[in-house]
C-alpha cells in the first residue's frame, strides 16, 4: 500500500506526469528543476526520491532518462477502424424509391 504524499511530493509527481505527456519521454531531473522553478537539483532528487520509496515512481535500470511510472492497471490499445459520417443518412439529397415486393 502507498504512503500520503506531502502537498510537494503531489507537485513533483504532477511535474513528471505532465513532463512524460509533453516529452513523450521520461524527464531529466534538471527539466523538473526547471519546470518547478527549483534552485537546486539536489531538491528534486530528495522528492524524487521520496517518490521512488513510496512506489509511485520506478527507476529503471541502466537506462537514461529512465524515470517512469509505474502501471496501475493493464494498458489496450484500441484502434479506430471506421468513422461514423456525423449526418444521418436520412438527410442526404439523395431519395431512394421504396422496392416493391416480389411476387
């Protein structure tokens, strides 16, 4: 189970959420600093870290850039396969004559 997080552990964890949506990838712990408006890294690292220990973010290993967070549920992918038109058929120009029946 996760611990509370302090009103800035929520802000850091935001930054990072928002920071991976806009990146498209994990953000450095200077790019934190700077969105934060922090004057030092060492700030970040601490709430970072933090953050790590309570298991609502992940490090993972060898890699740069490798902060991520972890996946709570499953993610699927579904794909579009097909627009819908937005006008109803039944308001296009074109009538249709209605088909007899066959005797």
């Amino acid at each position: 189970m996760r611990n509370t997080l302090t009103y800035k552990q929520k802000l850091v964890l935001s930054t990072v959420q928002d920071l991976i949506k806009k990146l498209g990838k994990s953000p450095t712990l200077e790019e934190i600093r700077q969105a934060l408006g922090y004057a030092s890294i060492s700030s970040v690292q601490r709430h970072v870290d933090a953050l790590k220990k309570k298991g609502y973010l992940i490090n993972e290993k060898n890699q740069n850039r490798s902060l991520v967070l972890p996946a709570s549920e499953p993610v699927v992918n579904i794909p579009l396969v097909e627009m819908l038109p937005v006008v109803p058929h039944y308001t296009q120009k074109k009538i249709l004559k209605p088909i007899s029946p066959i005797k």
